[in-house]
C-alpha cells in the first residue's frame, strides 16, 4: 500500500510540471528549462565535480577567456590600402635615411682630406714665414756695406758718382779716413726726374771696408743731419724692405716708450 502511494504521488507531480510547463510562455521556458536542467540531480547517481563538469561543461581559464577576447579581427578591404600606403611611406623614409647616410659618409671623406690639406697648408705656412725670415735677413746681411744718403739735389754728382762722394762725404762728416775712403758701387734709386724742385732721388752707395761703413753711420746718427749748400743731408743704413717696414711701426710707437 505504501509503495502504490509513493508511486502515485510521483505521477501526480509529473503531470503537475507538465501543466505548469504548458501554462509558461515559450521564452520564459526556455530559461527555466536550463535552470531546471542544472538544478535536475539524477537520485541514483551521487554529485561529484566530474558530474558538474559533464553537466555544465567544462571551466575555461582567465587567460583562455582572455585570449579568445583578443583574438585578431579579420582586415577590412579599406584597411588594406592604408597598410599598403603605411608600408609604401616606410620604405621612402628607408631609402631618404640610405641616401642621408651615403651622403654623411661622403661629407665625412671631405672633412677628412680638408684637414689634411689645411694641415699640409698650415706647415707650408710655417716654411713660408721661415724661408722668408731667412731671406730677409740675408738681403740685409748683403746690405750692411751699404748707406743711403738723402737730400743731395740731382745732377750735383756730375758724370762720377763715386769720385764726388769720395771728396764730399769726408767733409760733410768732418771725419778724415786711413786708408782713403773707397767705394766698390754707388747709384740713385728710381727713375731720373726732370722737374729740379720736386724731393731728389736718394743714393745708395756700397763701400770696400766695412769698419769705414760703421764709422759714418755712427757719426751720422751722434751729429746728423748734415748741411751741404743749405740743403739738408740725411745718411742712414740700407735695409731690406721687410726691415723698413719693421723699423717705421717702431719708430711710430716709439713715444710712448720713451715717456
């Protein structure tokens, strides 16, 4: 008796769910469904994880999920040309570096053969300035015989300009020479003038001992200038061109040495 009731009741839930299954919409018997489904345990089978699994599938991972989530979209047909462009552009701006590089690489073989020119150019320098010392001071050791005498009017030599200076340097000094004074050369410097008022010519003259050239040089710079005809006469040493120079910008700082 008590079996046929249980088995009864059982019947009467059925077809109680199945009512309640008829009276619910379409929709929401399909959530309820799957809910029912889950809650649904079988009474003869005990519930263990492998039996959750089977019924709800298996659990997938955060970083699965996260990975199916980031899954690369496909590349729409417009996109592809502003790849293609992108990649087009890329390669210009490679080819502009390759070029800038060849052309870094050829300004830095300029540089280099520039510094070795300036370099070579800067020694040459150096010879320069040193050969032309030296030059200079040759031309002036080939001078030391020499004076130069300023003031003396044109033509007052005559036809012999050694003979006049011989008689009149003497003279003009007031210093008598042992052995006589000699000259080897003695000319004017530049073109003749006609014009007798303009300033005269100087004359360089080149003497046969050397001792007599110091003697009238130093008489000239103690008691210079000297006076012939009332002209004044002006004797100093014959020096190179360089040493002229040299001597003038001297000369014009020379006040303010001597205060």
């Amino acid at each position: 008796m008590g079996e046929g009731r249980g088995r009864a009741t059982k019947q009467d839930g059925r077809l109680e769910r199945e009512l309640r299954a008829e009276a619910v919409p379409e929709g929401r018997r399909g959530r309820e469904d799957s809910r029912t489904t889950h809650r649904v345990r079988c009474p003869s089978t005990p519930t263990t994880a492998a039996t959750r699994n089977h019924v709800r599938g298996p659990r997938r991972s955060g970083t699965q999920g996260r990975k199916l989530a980031t899954r690369p979209r496909p590349i729409r047909p417009g996109k592809r040309g502003g790849i293609t462009s992108l990649t087009l552009e890329t390669k210009s701006m490679r080819s502009d570096i390759a070029g800038f590089q060849s052309r870094v690489t050829g300004l830095k073989q300029r540089m280099g053969s520039l510094e070795t020119q300036i370099n070579t150019s800067q020694v040459r320098e150096q010879d320069f300035i040193y050969l032309r010392s030296k030059l200079t001071d040759m031309e002036d050791r080939s001078r030391r015989d020499n004076i130069r005498i300023l003031g003396i009017p044109e033509n007052e030599e005559g036809s012999d300009m050694q003979t006049f200076l011989t008689s009149t340097v003497p003279k003009m000094i007031s210093l008598d020479f042992d052995p006589p004074l000699e000259f080897q050369r003695a000319h004017r410097i530049g073109p003749k003038r006609s014009d007798n008022s303009s300033r005269p010519r100087p004359i360089i003259a080149c003497l046969l001992r050397h001792n007599q050239t110091r003697q009238i040089l130093q008489v000239a710079r103690n008691h210079g200038p000297f006076r012939i005809d009332q002209h004044e006469i002006r004797i100093t040493a014959d020096y190179s061109k360089e040493t002229n120079e040299r001597r003038k910008a001297f000369l014009a700082l020379r006040p303010g040495f001597a205060n």
